[in-house]
C-alpha cells in the first residue's frame, strides 16, 4: 500500500507539473512573436477568416472531385480562450487519473482504465465534491456507470452534463488541498467564444458537406489542442454520420498521439460516427520545448525523431486495422517520408485496403517530394498537394516549420534533383523536353 501512494503522489506531482502546459502565459497568448499564424484582433476578424475558408470549399470543389480544404481553428477564436478551455479539459481528465490511482490503476492503457462507481463515489462524497446521493445521480440517465465501472471517455461525457448544471463542478486544487470550481476562469465572454467558434465551425462543416469536400482542422501547438480537437470531435459528431467529412489532426511527435488517436475512435465506435484523421509528424518542436522550459513542465515531444517515426507508423497501422475492420475510418497519410509511404502501402496491402476504396490517401506540399506524388497517383491512389497561400510573410514561417517538420527533406532534395536532371536528360535523347 505505500509504495502505491507513493507512485500516486510521484504521478501526482508530474500531473500537476504538465497542467502547467495549459495555462495562459503572456508571451504565448494573441501574440505573433513567431508563435500563432494568426494575431487575434476581433470577433470581426474571425469573421473574415471563415469568409476565406469558405471560399477555399468553394475552390476546391470546382477544381477537383472528393477535395479537402483545410481550416486553423485559431483564426476561428481567441488563441487565448482556447488555452484556457484546454486547461479547464486537462484538468478534468487530470482528476479522472488521480481517482485511477487511488483505485490501484497505475501503470494501465487509457482505455483500460476503469473507476469502480462505488468506491468513485465514496471518494467524491470524501472530498466534499458530491453527496452519496447527488453521485448516484451523475450516473442515471447516461448509461454511465451500468457496467459498474466508469472508462475515461465516459468521464468526458459526464463532464458534458456537469457543466451544464448551475452549480459549480468542484474538483481539488492540488497545491492547496482545497476544492475549487473546475470553470472558475470562465467568464461569460468566454462562454460566447465557445458558441461563436462553433457556429462558424457549422458554417463551414454545412459548406463542406454541400460542395462534396472534406474539411481537415489542422493541428496547433499543444497548449491550444485539447480544446480545438474537442471541438473538432464535437462537429465530427453531428457531420460524420454516413461518411467523414470532419478529419481531425493527429501531430505523432507528441508522446500523447497514441492515446489520443484511441480515444477518439473508441468514441467514434461506440457513437456510430465515421472517423476521418489526418496524421502529420509535427511543426512547432521549437516553440514547444521553448514554452516547457519558460514554464517548468516536461517536454511534450518525443525525444528523437525516430521515436516520433516509431509512433507515426504505430497510429497508422491501428487506423488502418480499423479501416479493414469496420470500414468506418479514414486517413490522409500527409508525410514526405518515403519509408513512411512504403510501410502504408505494405500495410495495405496485407490488409486488404484496395486503392480504390478511396480510405487511404496521401498528401505533400505542392512542390515538394513529386518523387513520391506523381507515382503514386499514377497508380491509383488517392493523392494530393497541399496548397498554402497568403502574404509572404505569412506562409514563409508556414512552410519553414513544415522543413522543420521534414529534417531528412534536404537530403531527399539532392536525390530529387538527380532523378529531375535524369528525366531532363532522357527527354532531350528523346527529342522530346517539353512533351
């Protein structure tokens, strides 16, 4: 018994160092500074943005057939208000983790992690948050808690009905011991991000839907990301019914992708919903590992990027495992790793995964890696280029993390360019250069 209070307070103790990475900091709110794509000016400005991004559907379904467009969620609200919703969701989940390990469950997979209504409920009615009979309550009517135990996505579906109480949902402050309400730091300005996001996602999501394209919600930097894939989740549910129109964005160089990656389509299987992913390596590591040392928490990236390769093809194959599956799944491979498109199409191959099924598609820069591109399209698959656009000094930084992102780019690049100076040369004994 010791040594499992000791490994929950030492689990514990990082817990409450990571939640550091969800906390508003000055230098990482609505500033450039090289951090945002976008400076928050004005609910106006949103605005805007969803006026370009609906102009950007409407480009891609008169330009090609099964089109993607994609959206950055923090053009779309306050940068700030989804730190601070991230926070508020960490937060809660942090709370599910600690009732795990004073039920004895350290060390279990997410989704193997199960708290005994029970002995929840004694611990609740402990810690002042919920009377015996206000508990009972919680699990009535949700289906929560039937199987007599509670898993973390059930969790997430009570903190859904909670909020919506006009009593404060209590949690403990681990610092001070004492209870604190969990929404504290929401003001009603911030309830109105909340719905003015949404909308404009439902905007988007109905325009998508009626022009035939699908839309991808980009990843951001970690601190922002819980609140913008619950919010990409949120509209995945009501859109993603017969076929995937929403995909989310899974960055496989945080040491966290796999569980999310999981959770999501754990959720996604019990709900009946399609999931539609889009896997990339990640593009903030610098900001990322700057943040965590300003701020005093663990680094959230994978150490090497051979760990971020290991967890990038371990994503992969259980989506595409769940592809052969229940065919309700569906992935946009974007790399500009050629082991990475090798080991799909192996993967495809061995499961079954026909081409034309159209579940897997693969996505570059435009005019990177046409090496990869064109031969692929040519046999069949799925394939397309991403197209960023904007002022100069908007997509510069844009396509430099992407380089960042792709390190072994500029060794590829050498080997690009000898199998371009090869065609020129073949085309020229041909007679045929501009052919």
């Amino acid at each position: 018994l010791s040594s499992r209070i000791s490994a929950a307070e030492k689990e514990m103790g990082g817990a409450e160092k990571r939640e550091k990475q969800y906390q508003a900091h000055q230098g990482f709110g609505d500033h450039h500074g090289g951090v945002h794509t976008y400076f928050y000016a004005d609910e106006a400005k949103c605005d805007q943005h969803m006026e370009t991004f609906l102009r950007c559907i409407d480009a891609s379904s008169g330009s090609t057939e099964d089109g993607f467009s994609a959206i950055k969620l923090t053009a779309l609200a306050r940068p700030h208000f989804l730190v601070r919703f991230s926070e508020v969701l960490v937060k809660w989940q942090r709370f599910f983790h600690q009732m795990a390990l004073e039920q004895g469950q350290a060390g279990r997979a997410v989704l193997d992690t199960k708290l005994e209504v029970e002995k929840l409920q004694e611990a609740l009615a402990n810690l002042g948050i919920a009377s015996k009979t206000e508990s009972q309550q919680w699990f009535t009517g949700e289906n929560l808690g039937t199987s007599g135990t509670v898993d973390l996505l059930d969790w997430h579906s009570l903190f859904n009905s909670r909020t919506k109480l006009s009593r404060p949902l209590l949690i403990p402050n681990r610092k001070t011991g004492q209870l604190e309400p969990l929404l504290s730091r929401f003001s009603k300005e911030e309830e109105l991000q909340m719905k003015r996001v949404l909308q404009r996602m439902d905007i988007l999501a109905k325009r998508a839907m009626e022009k035939g394209v699908r839309l991808m919600v980009d990843a951001e930097q970690s601190y922002f990301q819980p609140a913008i894939s619950r919010l990409t989740v949120e509209t995945q549910r009501r859109f993603n019914r017969s076929q995937p129109i929403i995909y989310n964005t899974y960055q496989c160089y945080l040491k966290e992708a796999y569980n999310n990656v999981t959770g999501d389509m754990e959720l996604s299987r019990r709900e009946g919903w399609h999931f539609g992913t889009k896997l990339v390596r990640g593009a903030y590591m610098e900001q990322e590992r700057e943040r965590a040392a300003q701020m005093g928490y663990e680094d959230p990236i994978n150490p090497t990027y051979e760990k971020t390769n290991e967890m990038y093809h371990r994503c992969l194959d259980y989506v595409l495992e769940e592809i052969k599956h229940s065919r309700k799944a569906s992935v946009m491979v974007a790399s500009h790793n050629e082991d990475t498109v090798k080991f799909t199409l192996r993967r495809m191959r061995e499961l079954g995964i026909h081409p034309l099924d159209k579940k897997v598609c693969f996505g570059q820069l435009l005019g990177m890696c046409d090496q990869i591109t064109f031969p692929l399209g040519q046999a069949g698959f799925p394939v397309y280029k991403y197209v960023p656009y904007g002022p100069v000094n908007e997509v510069l930084p844009y396509l430099s993390r992407r380089a960042q992102e792709n390190r072994g780019f500029m060794q590829r690049a050498n080997r690009e360019r000898d199998l371009l100076w090869k065609e020129v040369k073949r085309r020229l004994l041909t007679g045929n250069l501009f052919s």
